[in-house]
C-alpha cells in the first residue's frame, strides 16, 4: 500500500501523527508529506525523519486543514497515493468550551480531506478515530463520530478504500492522564482522578500507528476498525501504581485527590455501539466493526451543522445539529 507511493500524513506533528510517520517512513514509500498547522513540532520532526532516513524526501508542509483552498493546492501540487488523517482537536473538556473550533476542525477539516482524496484519486484514506465517538457524551466525541460518518458515506459512496479506525487512550501522547500523573508525582501530589469508578482502554503509540496502518491496508471500504484493548484499567488503581512504582506510598506520602467528572467525560468508554457487528480480521487483535448505517438526510444535516458553525451559532444549536446527525450523543441537560 505504502512503497513507492506519496504518502500524506495530516497532524503529523501530534504524537500518533508523528509515530505514523515514522513507521511509514520505514516502508519506503516514494515522498512523505507532513502536514500540520503547528511550525515547531513539523519542524522538528522533518529534522528527525531526515536524519533517520535520509534517502527518502520529506517534504514539510503548514496548513490549516480547514483551508480548503491551501488544501486544494497540496492535493493537486503532491498528488498523494494514499492519506493518513490525524488531525483533530481531542481535548473532551476544551472542546466542550470551544464547540465551533471541535466542529470546523474535526468535522469540515476530515470532509475537505475527504472530499480533495476523492477529487485527486487517493487509492488508501484512514481516518484517526477515538472510543470516545461511542455513545458520544462530548462535542468532540460527536464530532469525531460525524467524521467517521464523512469517510464511511465517501467510501460507499466512491467507492473508496477509505477507512476509520477507533482506539481508546495512548499512553504518554500530550496532555494524556500517565504523563499528567508522573508530573503531578514529581511535584509532590495531590494526584488528581477525577471519579474513583472512572475507567479507560489503554495502548501505547507504536500499537495505536500499527492499527492505523493494517486498517488501512485491509479495508475495502467504510470499515471500523478496532484494537483489540483487553480490559479497561481503573484511572484510580493507575494513579495508585505509579505512585509506588516511584517509591512511595498512596494517600500517605502522596496524596489522591477526587476532583469530579469534568465536562464532557464518562465513567467509562466503549470500543464499538452494540448494533456494530464485530468480527475478527486476519491480524490478530484487530477487529472489524460493520458500521450501522447512516442517518436519514445525511448530507443535508451536514451542511446544517457546518453553517452553524462557520457563522458561530449558539452552543445549543450546534448541539441541537450533532444530536441530528449523531442520535446517541448524550447533550447536556
């Protein structure tokens, strides 16, 4: 899927977007696009991949992917052959406070993806999914499911290899609940969980980019693919843990703090909806998930819920819109 072709990864500079990268690189494709809206960590991370392989050519690009004329410019410029998209707002309680920037970002930003792969014949697209798009209690949660709507319509609809994949929590990217921990550790606590019932799937970065690659690579189009996480770990037993794991002693030495369920988040997490059917693939570990089908009058909501977000409409409108298009997002109140 990946030798020898242009290979555009959207988000690069975050820590999945980064790690695909990586692993793309040692695929040899023929030229490995970056892209990301942040300078410094595409920076940085052109510095990286072109010491590590020198022989293939990186090309560093900022963009915004809600640009859809920059966007336009980079398909038709590149040609790329397949799409890794990783670009996302993920933060459950920011977006909660910032619900226009979780739609234009998540939601219009994965559609112009989308729709400039169809246009420009992008033989591979997978989307970068979350659990949190399950049974959404979030705007981001919602958000991310209205993009796995945008990729499963496009792939029906085109024809497409195009492709979602879901994974729970990974562990040390940026802002995640381990290295927040371990910094609050080092200062001495309190150490911060916010329910003491509050529960999560956890893989690390490296597995995280692999399931996105195999999904990939199987799908024939519209699939979910899922991670087969195990069992979810308790966020309070975590804490506890890496307390002793640095020689010391919970609720003496460091204290834990139960703050409350913040904005957005649930007590637990579910990898597929029970309508989903899934069913083993060929790699072990990976499942299949057979998407439900689509809202009535899809597109037409669609184009609802971004015009009241491009003209920053009241927070209970852009809620009102999600629910529309995602019946099981749970809405405030």
């Amino acid at each position: 899927m990946i030798h020898g072709r242009t290979v555009l990864v959207t988000g690069a500079g975050g820590s999945i977007g980064s790690e695909l990268c990586h692993q793309v690189a040692a695929v040899k494709p023929s030229s490995l696009l970056l892209l990301g809206h942040g300078e410094n960590p595409i920076f940085e991370l052109d510095l990286v991949l072109k010491d590590r392989f020198p022989a293939l050519p990186v090309v560093p690009i900022i963009a915004d992917i809600r640009d859809r004329i920059r966007m336009r410019d980079v398909f038709a410029r590149h040609r790329p052959g397949v799409v890794f998209h990783a670009a996302a707002h993920k933060h459950v309680p920011l977006m909660e406070d910032h619900p226009v920037e979780a739609v234009t970002n998540n939601v219009l930003g994965t559609l112009q993806v989308v729709e400039l792969s169809v246009e420009h014949e992008v033989l591979h697209l997978a989307l970068v999914s979350t659990d949190k798009a399950v049974r959404a209690t979030s705007v981001m949660g919602a958000t991310k499911r209205v993009a796995e709507q945008i990729v499963q319509h496009a792939a029906r609809r085109h024809r497409r290899h195009f492709v979602s994949v879901r994974f729970g929590n990974v562990i040390g990217t940026r802002g995640s609940v381990v290295p927040n921990f371990q910094r609050q550790i080092e200062a001495g606590g309190p150490v911060t969980v916010t329910h003491p019932g509050m529960r999560r799937y956890f893989m690390t970065c490296p597995e995280a980019a692999g399931l996105v690659l195999q999904a990939a690579a199987m799908g024939q189009g519209g699939e979910i693919f899922v991670l087969d996480m195990g069992q979810p770990v308790s966020i309070l037993q975590l804490a506890e843990t890496m307390i002793r794991q640095a020689g010391k002693e919970p609720g003496r030495d460091i204290a834990i703090e139960i703050t409350g369920i913040r904005p957005g988040e649930k007590l637990y997490e579910e990898p597929y909806f029970s309508t989903e059917e899934a069913e083993p693939t060929e790699m072990p570990g990976i499942l299949r998930a057979r998407s439900t089908r689509l809202p009535q009058r899809f597109v037409t909501r669609l184009r609802a819920l971004l015009r009241a977000a491009l003209r920053s409409a009241p927070e209970a409108e852009l809620r009102r819109c999600l629910a529309e298009l995602v019946p099981d997002y749970a809405t405030p109140g």
